[in-house]
C-alpha cells in the first residue's frame, strides 16, 4: 500500500473516539498510533507496551526506543522530547504522508511537518472508519441498553408509587424531584455495570428548552422528559434512549403530541434501511407531524427560528461518542450498514411543555434492528418485580 495510506493519531483513548475505535484498552496518556498499509504500531510508555502488545496485529513501541532517555539528559521538556520522538518514529516506520484527524494536536503537527512529514487532515476518513460498528462495541451498546432501560424503569416507578400532595408529587414523605430522579438512574447504572452523568429527567415547560437537564418538584398532569445516555466501560460506548411520562390525567395537547411522535417514530422504523438518503428519513418522520398541523423545520421559512413543533434534528449516529455520524438531519449522508442511530421524534409548545420518544436502531443489510425494548405509553409502569433497576 502506498505511503500516502498512512494514518497517524496521537491522543489517549478516553477523550479520543478515532483512537479508542482502533484501541480496545483504556489509556489516559496520549500517545502516537501509526498505521501504514497492514501493519499497526504504537509508540508509547514502557508501563504501556504489555497490554497494547495484547492487541492482536498491535507492534507496541516503547519511548525508549526513540532516544527517551538521550533526549530527557540533554534537557528537552517531556513535550519536546514527545515531538521528536514522533518525528523519529514516523522516519523509522518509513512515514512521509499521512492522513490526521481534526483533533490532531497542532505544535505536533507544526514539528512533524518541519522534519518533511506531509500532514492531511482528513475528518471524513475517521468518521467512515468508525461508521459500523465492530461485535464488540455492538456487545458494549447493548449491555449500556440494558442499563438505560433499567434507569428509566426506575423513573417510571418512582413516578407511579409517588402521590399527589396539592398538584405536586410527593414519594416517601418528600418532594418528588428531579434531582431525586436522577439518584435513582445512577443507582440501576451501577447495578448493571455502566455509568454516566449527563442525565435529562426535565418536568413541564423545561421539556421544550434542548437539554435541560431538569430540576425541581414534578407536578401532576405535567410531561416528564427522561433522556438518558449510560457509558459500557469495556467498549467504550454509549446507547441513548428517550421516554415521556405523565402522572396523573393527560390533557389533549399532550395525547395528541404523544399520538403523532408515536406514528413518526412507528413510521421511521419502518423506513430504515442501508443506501436511504437520511433527508429522506427526516422527511419520513416529519409527515404525521406535518398532518396534525404542527410545524416542523421542513415547514419553517429559510432563517426563522423555529420553537415549537418538531423544531430539532431527527437524530444521530451513537457509538463511541454519543452524537456522532450519521447526523439524521437535511444533509446528504446515506445509511449505512452497521450503522447504529438514535431516532429521537419530538413536538413541543414553549411554556407548556412536550413530547420525545427516542429509539437505538441498528442498520442491516435488510432493514433496521430495533435495539430499545421499552414501552412508549404516558402512564408510568411500575418496574416489573424481579427486574434490575
């Protein structure tokens, strides 16, 4: 394979989703990942090599190898001596041009392209490489599902067994809270071997703000917004997952935006398939909302900002970053097999409040494979005995 197919990063794997995506292991120093044709190196601290060496087809490179210890005696700073031996391994390893992704770190760049390394920063090659994802990270995304399910199980019981205190939700003697809500998510995460922080469990007219986390005492008869996002440890990987809960009596308003964001969401499930333009599935999920009279950003004019209605995207890939490709949106990006995406349909009335239902759907080769296993009605369920949470 010829030079110009070389890739270098140099990141660690817990910010970086392109390094993570080539590297199983957690790794929070940065360090240099070179691939040129079939072969695969890095170049990193002794304490590392061991367990990259693990990874099968992985040459793990110490520092030393590279002058370390000369380059630290004659007095280089640790990012100085970190920039030559970059520029000394890409020489070793025959690297002249490579492709870097956007987030490659610019005095490195400034160095490697001073020592002859031409440097083509090519994001489009990262994010197809990351595009369908791997038995592993799949595993990863599921077992994060499961803790996602769980959490907003948990939610939903908190929400039926809570009772009605002068129109707002009392449970155990106290204020039934959002910031209480989300103590119970992070309890079904940890039960079931995930974690996250970036939780949405919003009440009332803070379910039209885009992510607002959500705070205060919920009322009844008000939507209850839980989004969440739960991390797999092992893989790295996210799932993401949307509910809307009323306690209490449901007003028209709500029923018919739970009514239309459920036919818009039954319809793109339907529609998923690889080589469909995701304009295409956009305009597919905005049509019953469209037909009930609520505005979406197909209908809005060019440079209004829309509010209400559907007024946001359709949704996102999900894997190692929990917004990445493909962007489900006007563009002209096409499914993909092994694709996984986030179909999250909304209608929304500033001041009173909405509706979202978000499902995680894998693409196949014949359609989509609907990977949330969770009810959509307003009525919260108490959680079934005997299940995690």
């Amino acid at each position: 394979m010829p030079d110009a197919a070389a890739v270098l990063m140099f990141a660690d794997t817990t910010r970086s989703a392109e390094l993570r995506n080539e590297i199983p292991h957690t790794v929070h120093d940065p360090f240099l990942y070179v691939e040129r044709g079939d072969e695969r190196f890095t170049v990193l601290r002794s304490l590392e090599v061991a367990r990259m060496s693990e990874i099968p087809g992985m040459q793990a490179l110490p520092l030393e190898q590279f002058g370390l210890d000369e380059l630290i005696a004659a007095g280089a700073s640790a990012a100085a001596a970190t920039r030559e031996i970059a520029l000394r391994a890409c020489r070793e390893l025959g690297v002249t041009r490579a492709a870097v992704p956007p987030s490659f770190p610019l005095a490195l760049a400034d160095h490697l392209r001073a020592g002859g390394v031409e440097l083509v920063v090519d994001g489009a090659l990262f994010e197809a490489r990351r595009r369908a994802k791997s038995p592993a990270q799949l595993a990863g995304i599921r077992r994060a599902q499961t803790a996602a399910e769980a959490a907003v199980a948990s939610v939903a019981t908190a929400l039926h067994d809570a009772d009605v205190v002068d129109g707002g939700l009392v449970l155990d003697g106290a204020p039934l809270t959002c910031e209480r809500l989300k103590q119970g998510v992070q309890l079904a995460y940890i039960r079931n071997g995930c974690g996250g922080d970036d939780n949405i469990i919003a009440h009332g007219p803070q379910t039209c703000i885009g992510h607002h986390s959500g705070s205060g005492q919920v009322l009844e008869g008000e939507p209850v917004t839980v989004d969440l996002c739960p991390r797999d440890p092992e893989s790295g990987c996210y799932t993401d997952i949307t509910r809307t809960f009323v306690k209490g009596p449901v007003n028209d308003e709500l029923a018919l935006y739970h009514r239309i964001v459920k036919a818009s969401i039954d319809a793109v499930l339907v529609a998923i398939r690889p080589g469909l333009p995701v304009r295409e599935l956009h305009r597919i999920a905005c049509e019953p909302i469209e037909a009930a009279g609520q505005p979406t950003r197909l209908t809005k004019q060019p440079g209004e900002v829309l509010m209400d209605g559907f007024f946001h995207s359709l949704g996102h890939g999900v894997g190692l970053e929990i917004h990445e490709q493909p962007h489900l949106d006007q563009n002209d990006d096409v499914l993909v097999v092994g694709d996984v995406i986030a179909v999250e349909p909304g209608c929304y009335r500033q001041g009173f409040g909405g509706v979202r239902l978000e499902d995680l759907v894998r693409v196949t080769e014949t359609g989509g494979e609907l990977l949330t296993d969770y009810p959509y009605e307003l009525t919260p369920v108490p959680l079934p005995r005997g299940a995690a949470a």
